[in-house]
C-alpha cells in the first residue's frame, strides 16, 4: 500500500518537474483559490448581514448551511461516481498491479484513496470556504473551526463511501450495456433528480418554513427547516456548524454521530470492497460485447445501419462522433450530470421567482446578467467537456481520417455541425425557460435571448477550433483535455467572454444605450472564431504529433 | 510510369534525421519490400507517403501527382494499414467498414455488397457486430486490412501487415495482396521485421538504414551486389545492415 501510494506520488511531483504540465498546476490551484477566496468573502458578507437580521438572520442561515451542504453532498457523490468506474475498474496502473503478487484488499484500499483525493473537490471547494466564512463572521474561536473542519472531514469520508458503495453496486449489478434506453432513463432521472432537489431547496411555502406569517415571535423557528434536510447526511453536518457558530448545546453528540456515520459507511465500502472487488475488476476487463463470457451463445445481434441519418462525410463523422459518445458509459453519465445541473437550476429559478416579493423586480437587471452568466457559465463547461476535444478525441485512430480524402476543413465543419446546433439549442431553450421569471421588456428579453444564443454559437465554434490547433491526439481521456494550457487558455477567454455579456446584459435592462458594445460583442463572437478555424484547419493538415 | 515516387525526400524532428535524402520508384503490379532496423525510418516514409507527416524536404509522387499538392486525389488512390491498429473503439467492425466506405463515396447498395464479400475473406464473420475495443489485435487489424481495400485503391502502403495475425490470416493476407498487385495491377509498398514474409511476396526489397536507403533490388539483384549466391533474406539483410 504504501509502496504503490509512494509510487504515484512519485509519479506526480516527477510530472510537475516538466514545465508545462507545472504551470498547468501553477495556474489550476491560483483560478481555484480564487474562487474559494471569492466564495469565503462571498459568504462572510452574507452571513454578517444575517446575523443583523433579528427575526430571519438564524434561521436563514441555517437555510444556506443546509441548502450548500447537501448540494456539495449530491455534487461530491455524482462526480465521484462518473470518475469511479475508471479508478477502481480500469485504470492501466491497475491493470499492472493486478498481474503484481498484491492482495486484491490492499489494491482496493490504494483505489479507495486515490478516489477520495480525486473526489474531495466539491467539498472542499464549495463547502470549506462556507464553513470559515461563517466563523470568521461569527468572530469564532479555534473551537469552532477544529469542530467544524472536523465535521467536513467526516462529511468527506462520509459522501465518497455512498459514492464508493454506490460504483460497487453498480458495477455488481449493471451488466447492461449504455442502450437507447439506459440513456433515456439516465436523462429523465437527471431532470427528475434536479427538479426533487429543487423542490428540497426552495419548496413551494418557503416562508412557511420560516413562520413568516407569525411576526409576533421574535425570532423564525428553525423547527422546520431542520426537519426538511433531516433526511440528508448533510443535515447533521450543517447543524453541527450551526450550533458552533451560535454556542448552542449538542455539538459532541452532533460530531460523535457525523463521526459514527462516516466510520460506519467507510468500514460497510471495505467490506464490500473486500468482498467484491477482485471480482468486479476481473469482470470489467471483459468488456462489454462479444468478449463478456455470458455473450459467448448469442447468435443474434441488433444491428443498426450506418449512417441513419446522415450522408457524405459530414454526416458519416457526425454519427460517428454521437455513436461514440452515447456508447461511452461516462460521456453518457457527464451528459446527464449536467442535464442534472441545468434542471436543479431551472427548477430553482423557478421556484424563487414564483415566491420571491416584488422587491426583487427592481433588481431585475442584476439578476438578469446574473442568469446570463449561470446560462454562460453552463455553456462552456458542457462546451469544454464535449466540443473542444471533439477533434482530440479522434485521438491515435487519427489516422483513419487523416489518411482518407478528407479536407481539414470538411473535417472542422462536421464537428461544428455536430456541436454549434446542440449548444444553441441549449442556450436557446435556457434563455425561453428562465426569461419568464424576470420582469424585463419585450426588447430586453429579445436582447437577452439572441446574446444567449450568440454566446452559444460563438463557445462552441471557438472551442472545437481550440481544440483543433494542436490537439491532444495521445491523451484520449476528454475530462483530462481541458486542463491542458490550451485548454486553460480556451477555459479563460471563454469565462472573460461571458463576463463581458453579463455586464451588456445589465446594462442594457437598466436601460443604457449600450450599442456600440453590443456591436464589439456580435463581431468579436464572429471574428475569433474564424481566425481560430483558419489556423486549425491549417495545423489538421497533417499530424506531426 | 512509377506509380509511388519519392525524390530526395528528407524527414527531420528537430536535430534528428529520420530519413535522409530518401529516392524510390514502384511500379505497378509491385510488391516492394522496405525493410531495415528500428528507427531506420521506415514508418516515417510510410506516413509522408500517406501524407501525415510533411517532408522537410523533397517530393513525393502517387500517381503521377504529389502528396502535399493534391493530397485529396492522392489519398483516394490509397489504401493504408498502419503499424498500430488504433480504430474507432466504440464503432462495430462492420460499422467501421460502411464509415469508410461513406467516406470514399460508395454508394449504399455497391457498399454493402462489397462488405458482405470482403468480410468472408477472414473469418471475422461472428465478431463484426461487436464493439471493436473488445476486438484482439489481430482481429483489428484485418479490419483494418479490409477497409483499405473497400475503395478498390491502386497503391496499398502496409505497415507491419502480419504483427499479431495468426498463420491462417497470414496466409490469406499475403494472397491478398499478391492478388491486388498481379491481378488488379495495384502497387504495394511494405514495410516489415517479417523477413520470410517479405521473401515470400516482395518482387523487390529496398533496406533502409539511418533514413538511407541502402540497396534495392530483387533479391537475385541483392545476392549479386552481396555476391553470396543462394543467400537468404535474412542473411543478406546481415550483409547490408551490419
């Protein structure tokens, strides 16, 4: 065990001796504690307002704890379960180790831990900077932060167990392969799960759970929004941050039983793991067809033509593209991952804007660039995933195309055609489904609606050209392709473009004559792009790498 | 008329040569065997032939019109199996094959008579409805071997053609392609370690050694310029190479 962490460690730090791959680094750990020094100010902002809030200050508190803790919980869970099926069942390092006279207990302990490094990023991303926020806007001594950094390591542990025991059963009982119908079923339950979650979040008589109605308490109850999050292992952690923020009693028993849960989930993952693990590994290296032993008397094969749909060379790379994706079982769970998002946020937007007072119409514009930047933002992370390394992942099969008649050009076009129509359908419907909650006029929703839209032309044809300049053709893992420096760089002008359309977007609702910005917007969208097609499709004409 | 034409072609990756100032003609109805040790620039040739690779200098002619001019025409007139059959891993075999041949523009109806009688050719029949990632190495690869010949090509470019194939597939592979080059008239450039089976097929044997080709000639041409008589492939490989 040690020997083989040791190993990987090693294997690590050699990597960051390379210059490139340490910049990477350098630059990945600055964007991301940005974000989590943002997120810290963010929070202590807030919650030094709530806290002079005298009748809803507690319990709203309460409300965010408990809202942001179990969205890290579901977060943490569902990205650890795409990653996981590559850790534990087929990773080459494995592989290797597997034919090492190595217990496969003791393998499966490496992959454990390896698997709740790799899956600690929301938590400590998302839920940590919250946590300090909320003491150092209490002005809480160390008490506080050992308990509650305490409390997030044991949410930690707590969260990758139901993800680890969640892959185990998985792959103990789906033998399926990714049908038509595991897709559709995985779709609708990522847009059922983000609507359930919503209906957690904001329910439809939000100020009844803060007993708005009876202004002759002196303080909102907090009685029911404990017991709506009671069902969640992040209740007991958000009420264990709570009680140290406030000094209320309860906190040993409140660690003790977060400390319990997290010792028994982990100790229930080792057993199953213990028990299974050598035998799912063994059958994950079968594959899917024809090599499973249970395929070996099938006579009959579904056979579907190739192309359906499409004709010529477009159209037989473009079904080629969507065969691929929708045969991989983790592009598959990405999709609905973010299908998962885009639904949470919908169904959120909706619910707070059907409550929310009047109050909030006079900050339409503010919430209206901020929709824009949530929709953008959305954009170009399902962008990053599967645009721009819609050309790398032709990956070392490169060949095949590069040695047909195939220009470069034609080649771009297809995967544009594949990926500019998705992503503005996306925008498309995200700008009719969200716009109705905003109090904004006709030409202000138009406006809104075809910066939606250009954004999303402009993502996708800059980041599948990005993609195309110097692809990564030996890298094949697409999750891995953005954070390589063009991919950071793609990640950065992206982000910068959004920003740029959020704030014409506010300006324009707050009525500002905005024109020459919105023409610098339109033909930058155009330009960029174009001047990035040429050079790739320059650069397609050969493989040199 | 040549129908392959390389001219003083020159290959660098930074301050390494890969091939040096490299001149080669086949004819049609060929079997040209490249052979020489690794990293003595066989594959590179290969690739700048197929046009993945751009010569730093010189010129390379597929019948009659050069690669980096008219790389459209000259890549419809090829057929290509590389050394490393990496193919499209969640596509079926069968799948892969009708990809290829929408890409050269055959139509469905001729398509899909030629697949149903290219893939008797190894029996492959059972598996070609299966992912190709669950494939061997040497199922990909004849594959990949009957892809390149759906677009009926006049010059095959085979990298390592026999690596990973059993007897019975090595065999028909090597009819396969005696058959394109006396029959159909096509030319086959083959770049291989498989010494017997360059001897077997190869109407002429170039050996390649630092990117320089060294010799070239049949093999009775070979065994005089050696001047060992009745000398095997192998052993003259040892004379030229060492």
């Amino acid at each position: 065990m040690k020997t083989l962490f040791g190993a990987q460690l090693k294997l690590f730090f050699r990597l960051l001796k390379e210059p490139a791959t340490a910049i990477v680094a350098v630059i990945f750990f600055f964007v991301l504690s940005l974000v989590m020094v943002g997120e810290f100010f963010g929070f202590r902002e807030g919650f030094e307002f709530l806290f002079t809030q005298e009748y809803f200050g507690r319990a709203v508190s309460l409300y965010i704890l408990e809202a942001f803790l179990l969205l890290a919980f579901i977060l943490t869970v569902v990205s650890s379960v795409i990653t996981a099926s590559g850790i534990f069942f087929h990773a080459p390092d494995l592989r290797f180790a597997f034919t090492l006279p190595i217990r496969a207990a003791t393998l499966f302990k490496w992959r454990l831990l390896l698997f709740f490094l790799v899956s600690s990023w929301p938590i400590t991303v998302i839920a940590a900077p919250g946590i300090i926020a909320l003491g150092s806007a209490r002005d809480a001594g160390i008490s506080f932060y050992f308990i509650t950094l305490s409390g997030l390591i044991f949410f930690l542990f707590t969260a990758c167990s139901t993800a680890a025991l969640i892959t185990l059963f998985i792959a103990r009982l789906a033998r399926i392969r990714t049908s038509s119908f595991v897709v559709v079923g995985l779709m609708l339950f990522a847009v059922l799960g983000g609507w359930g979650l919503s209906q957690v979040i904001v329910p439809r008589d939000i100020f009844k759970s803060f007993d708005a109605v009876d202004l002759s308490k002196t303080e909102a109850p907090i009685e029911r929004i404990e017991t709506a999050f009671l069902p969640f292992p992040s209740h007991p952690v958000a009420k264990l941050a709570f009680n140290a923020a406030e000094n209320e009693p309860g906190i040993p028993l409140l660690l003790g039983l977060v400390g319990l849960t997290a010792a028994g989930l982990f100790t229930i993952v080792l057993i199953f793991g213990k028990e299974w693990f050598a035998k799912l590994f063994l059958k994950a290296q079968e594959g899917d067809f024809i090599a499973r032993s249970e395929d070996v008397n099938r006579k009959y094969t579904k056979r579907i033509p190739f192309p359906l749909f499409l004709r010529g060379v477009g159209g037989a790379i473009i079904e080629k593209d969507i065969r691929s994706i929708l045969r991989n079982r983790r592009d598959v769970a990405s999709l609905s991952f973010f299908l998962l998002l885009g639904s949470l946020y919908i169904f959120l937007l909706s619910g707070a804007a059907q409550q929310a007072s009047d109050g909030y119409k006079d900050r339409a514009p503010l919430l209206l660039a901020l929709n824009f930047g949530g929709i953008g933002y959305f954009l170009a992370t399902v962008s990053l995933r599967f645009l721009f390394p819609l050309i790398g992942r032709e990956g070392q099969s490169a060949w095949i195309l590069s040695s047909m008649p195939v220009r470069p050009a034609a080649l771009i076009l297809s995967k544009i055609t594949f990926g500019a129509p998705a992503l503005t359908a996306i925008a498309a419907i995200s700008a009719v489904a969200t716009l109705p909650f905003f109090e904004v006029t006709h030409s202000g929703q138009l406006h809104f609606f075809i910066f939606s839209t250009l954004s999303a032309l402009f993502l996708s044809l800059f980041q599948t050209a990005m993609g195309g300049v110097s692809p990564e053709l030996r890298r094949r893992d697409p999750e891995r392709m953005s954070t390589t420096p063009q991919g950071l760089v793609t990640t950065f002008i992206s982000l910068v473009y959004i920003a740029t359309g959020s704030f014409i977007v506010y300006a324009t609702a707050s009525g500002k004559n905005v024109f020459p910005y919105d023409m610098f917007y339109i033909i930058f969208s155009l330009i960029l792009p174009l001047l990035i097609l040429r050079i790739a499709a320059r650069k397609l004409t050969y493989i040199e790498s | 008329m040549n129908i392959v034409e390389l001219k003083n072609v020159t290959k660098k990756f930074g301050p390494l040569v890969a091939v040096d100032n490299l001149s080669l003609r086949i004819q049609p109805g060929t079997i040209f065997g490249l052979i020489g040790p690794n990293g003595a620039g066989k594959t590179t040739t290969m690739k700048m032939l197929v046009g993945l690779l751009r010569p730093t200098k010189g010129s390379i002619y597929i019948d009659g019109r050069a690669v980096d001019e008219e790389p459209l025409f000259t890549k419809s007139r090829l057929g290509y199996i590389p050394d490393d059959p990496f193919v499209y891993e969640r596509m079926t075999g069968r799948e892969y094959l009708s990809f290829v041949a929408e890409v050269f523009g055959i139509p469905k109806k001729e398509r899909d008579e030629r697949i149903a009688t290219i893939s008797q050719l190894y029996p492959i029949a059972p598996i070609l409805d299966g992912y190709m990632d669950n494939y061997s190495r040497g199922n990909k690869q004849k594959v990949v071997i009957l892809a390149a010949f759906l677009h009926t090509p006049k010059v095959l470019l085979v990298d390592e053609p026999v690596v990973g194939l059993d007897p019975e597939s090595i065999a028909v592979t090597k009819k396969l392609f005696r058959n394109f080059a006396k029959n159909d008239g096509g030319a086959v450039l083959i770049s291989t370690h498989t010494l017997p089976v360059a001897q077997d097929i190869c109407d002429r044997i170039g050996i390649i050694k630092e990117g320089k080709l060294v010799v070239e000639g049949t093999i009775e041409e070979l065994q005089q310029i050696a001047n060992e008589k009745n000398a095997s492939l192998e052993d003259l490989y040892l004379h030229f190479v060492s």
